[in-house]
C-alpha cells in the first residue's frame, strides 16, 4: 500500500522533502536584519505588550498576519523561531497548492516543475522576499488565502472560496482585485451564504482591535496614509527601480529577456538531442537572473487573446483571474523582488497557453532555470555566515553588517536598561528585536517614504513628547527609495534636533556605521521648574 501511495504521489512528496531541506538550510538566514524584515517580529510583540494595531502602533499593511502572530506569540512565547515555523508551514501549505492547482489544467510533470521553480525563486530567496522571515507576512498568509480560494473556486465550492478569499484580503489588500471576477463566476448560485462566507472572516479578523478599541477613526487614517504614500515621489522611484511602474524603456527588456528565454525553448524544440541538455543547462544558468520574467505577464496577456477560441471554460477563467491577482507587478515580474510571490500566477498559464509541441522544450527550461537559481541563491544564503544570538533567536548576515550588528547589540545590552527606548534610523527594528528594547510605535522607521509622507515637523514634534532615551543613527543606503544617506541627503531637520538634543556615546562598526545618541540630561534649571 505504502508503495503504490509513493509511486502514486512521489512528486508532491518530493517538493515538500525539497521545502524542508530549503528550511535547514537556510534557518535564520532569510531576510535582511536591516531592511524591511524585523517589523514583522516587533509589531506581534507589541501587541502582546498591550499596544493596539493602528491605534499605537502606525502600519499601513492589513491586519491578519499581525493579529495572528501576536497570538502564535501569545501561545509558544515572542520568538524568531514562532515565526520561522510559521513561514515554513505557509510554505508548505503553498506549494501543495500550487502543485494542486496546476494539476488541474496540467499533468503532474508540469506541475512538479512549475513549483520547483517556485520553490528555487521564491522559497529559497535571500533576500527580504522570501516566504520563511518575509517582508510582509501578509503576503505569505494572503497567498495561501488566494490560492486555496483558486483551488476552491476550480472544485465549485464558492462558499469555501469566499472565505478564503476575505481571509486573503484581510491579510494583503491588492487581492481585492480578484472579486468581481470570483462574483461573476458564482452569480448562478446567488446566495447569502456567499455574502456571510465572504463578512464572517472580515469580521473576525477585525474584532479584535475593535475590543481593544482602534475605532474606525483609527483604521481610516491607516487608509488615508496609504493614499498619501501612494503620491510620493520616493514610493514612485521606489516603484520604478523594482518595475512595478510601466515605462517605456522596460520594453527593449521585455524583448531581450524573452529572445534570452526562447532560445533555449526553441533549440529544443528543433535539436531533439540528449547531448546538448549540458550545453542548454550552462545557457539557462547564465539567463536565469532576476530580470528573466520581466515579460512574461504582458505575454500571457497577447497569448490569451490569441488563443481564447481554443481554450475550454475553466481555463477562460483562470487565466484571468491570475492577471487580476497579478496587478501589481504586471509589467515586471522580477525575481528577488515583489514578483517572486506571483510566479505560479504567471507559470500556470504559459504552460496552458503554450502549444503542446512546445511544451516538453518549455518545461525542460523551466527545470534548469530552477537547479540555476537554486544554486545563486544557496550560495547567497551562506554568504551570510555572521550569526547573532539572543534569547529571542538566531539570525545570520552578511558581515559587513553582522559584524557591526553584533556590536551595537553587545552596546546595547550592556549599557541600556530594558525599559529603555531605543530608536534605529533609518532602519533597524532587528536591533530592537533582539535587544528586547522598544522602539516609537509610530516611527519605527524613518526611511526617506516616512519622512515624506509625514514630514519632519511632525516627527520632531513626536520627539518632544515622547523623548526617546537613545537614538541610533547608520549610514545604512536608502537609495532605492533615492535618497541615500539619513542625515545627509534627507531628514536635515530632525537630525539637527537629535544633535541639539542628544549627547553622541559611541560610533561602532566599521562599514556600516551606528552612531549611538543618548538623551541629554535635564538642565538644573529645568529640573528646578
């Protein structure tokens, strides 16, 4: 019986072997200890502290994956490790989708490799695009919601999908793209049933903070600090290095990629020869760059038009359906950024709009670009070879920031009280989280986007209220949000405060740089007063 179930089902059992040996390999090298990672340990513990999301605590993101990873928090105690587990059976969760989900449309040969590339791109990532210490929880918990939401939607079973599709909202706000296409294909079997499937998870999701009171005062300044992000012109260049703005130039490099990617598609097609797989592999191994997939969406898109005729009703749909979810990063799906999350979106349907002639060719690409990127990115993840250890957990990084990291933790631990406010800019909320030391709740961070969304006024004034016992500043680069240097090319102003206001005790690291700042004492006459 156990034979005939491996026999039966080896591939899928063999992805989440692969996804497993993704996770030991790379425990606690995810993520940037810098960059964009570490709100997504800090916030969770805030809450169980008693602060309230979007009341206390400033974030622009929705609320699922914060809520619930202040109850994982609340059940196995605040620790890396909740959240390392909690990636890793996301993952899992994924990938079977996925695999799932192709399997519908394909046979399990393309839908073996189909996840492998997602697996190589997207779960063994190094960066803060990766599905283990994301950038966004929400966006690992939204992609799960909106795949089971496909799968549940492929089975007919719409109740099932509304609510994982609410659920998927409630964790990542751009799937809410998907829903007059999934209240299209249900609109035969109208229901109450859909409309409480689609409100009862909204609502438990919001319960919550509304017990602990974010009023929807709260919520709708959330929102309207969104729109205000949204019209800044660092969020725009931020957007433009990372493709996610269409721009006129992208088009010479969605044709370079796609003559890159076709070539060995073509070769082939037209050689059907054992002998040249080495030589395609070595090919495939210098294409496979994060640019590689720019093209592909636009792709589907002409594709689809052109072979809408022949395609059968649920393929129609789905298609569809992946652009919807796609949105966002339409004109570029690049890996190693945002794109990575939206590969199944992309690699399903070029499967099922390829011809069948091509698809063997298509599918061994799809293969040696995987074992390609696996190995960039298994050698980026051991690059990373600095570890930093507290009781909140293990984290590795590259060393020119590990080492210096090492330091300003060492610094911290030992010459602050752990009541004591400690503020990193431009980021740095790692420190926090592995000092066990707050940070402000509302300007945690204060990447050139903050500072021009909020203006430094406003976080002046913050200062003066709330005055922060220690500051630390890094010269860490914010160019992709095109200005570099805190304190130099932006945030004159509250820099300038900070040296009024707060003696300099310490500069540590060599080449990336803390500055530790401490409150200046009371004058005596002001004590006096």
């Amino acid at each position: 019986m156990l034979k005939v179930f491996l026999k039966k089902h080896w591939q899928i059992i063999l992805l989440n072997l692969i996804v497993l040996l993704c996770f030991i390999l790379g425990y606690g090298r995810f993520g940037d200890v810098i960059f964009d990672s570490f709100r997504e340990a800090y916030i969770p513990a805030q809450i169980i502290k008693g602060q309230v999301l979007y009341k206390n605590i400033f974030n622009i993101y929705a609320p699922f994956a914060y809520l619930f990873n202040a109850l994982l928090f609340k059940i196995f105690g605040i620790s890396l490790n909740v959240l390392y587990f909690a990636g890793l059976f996301t993952t899992l969760g994924i990938i079977n989708l996925i695999f799932l989900i192709s399997n519908k449309f394909l046979g399990k040969k393309y839908s073996f490799a189909i996840t492998l590339f997602f697996i190589t791109s997207s779960v063994l990532s190094a960066n803060v695009f990766n599905c283990f210490f994301p950038y966004s929880y929400g966006m690992i918990y939204g992609l799960f919601f909106i795949l089971g939401c496909l799968y549940a939607a492929l089975n007919k079973q719409f109740i099932l999908a509304y609510a994982l599709y609410s659920f998927s909202i409630c964790s990542k706000y751009e799937f809410i793209l998907l829903l007059p296409l999934l209240i299209a294909v249900s609109w035969k079997n109208k229901s109450w049933k859909y409309i409480a499937a689609l409100i009862m998870p909204a609502v438990i999701t919001y319960l919550p903070l509304i017990i602990q009171k974010a009023g929807l005062n709260n919520l709708i300044i959330s929102y309207q600090l969104i729109l205000s992000m949204s019209a800044t012109k660092t969020l725009y260049w931020f957007y433009s290095m990372t493709g996610l703005v269409f721009r006129p130039e992208l088009i010479p490099i969605y044709l370079e990629n796609f003559f890159k990617a076709a070539i060995p598609v073509a070769i082939l097609y037209f050689i059907n020869s054992y002998f040249i797989l080495p030589f395609i592999f070595i090919y495939c191994y210098f294409i496979s760059t994060p640019e590689i997939l720019t093209f592909i969406f636009p792709l589907i898109l002409i594709l689809y038009a052109v072979r809408f005729k022949h395609l059968i009703v649920k393929e129609k749909l789905f298609i569809p359906a992946c652009l919807l979810v796609s949105m966002k990063i339409f004109f570029a799906l690049t890996l190693q950024s945002y794109g990575i999350y939206f590969v199944p979106f992309a690699l399903i349907p070029v499967f099922i709009l390829a011809p069948q002639k091509l698809k063997k060719s298509l599918l061994i690409v799809v293969i040696m670009c995987s074992i390609s990127i696996a190995v960039k990115n298994i050698t980026t993840l051991f690059a990373k070879n600095i570890k930093t250890e507290t009781q909140e957990g293990i984290v590795y990084s590259m060393p020119y920031i590990g080492n210096s990291i090492n330091s300003l933790v060492e610094y911290i631990q030992n010459n602050t009280r752990e009541e004591d406010k400690v503020l990193v800019y431009p980021e740095g909320l790692s420190i926090n989280v592995m000092c066990n030391r707050d940070s402000d709740n509302k300007f945690y961070s204060l990447i050139p986007l903050y500072i021009e969304t909020f203006g430094e006024d406003i976080i002046i004034k913050r200062f003066e209220i709330t005055k922060p016992d220690y500051i630390v500043i890094s010269n860490y680069d914010t160019s992709s949000y095109y200005y570099s240097y805190f304190g130099v090319d932006y945030a004159g102003k509250i820099f300038n405060y900070i040296l009024k206001n707060y003696e300099k005790q310490a500069q540590i690291g060599d080449k990336l740089k803390f500055v530790v700042f401490k409150l200046k004492s009371p004058h005596p006459s002001q004590k006096h007063a």
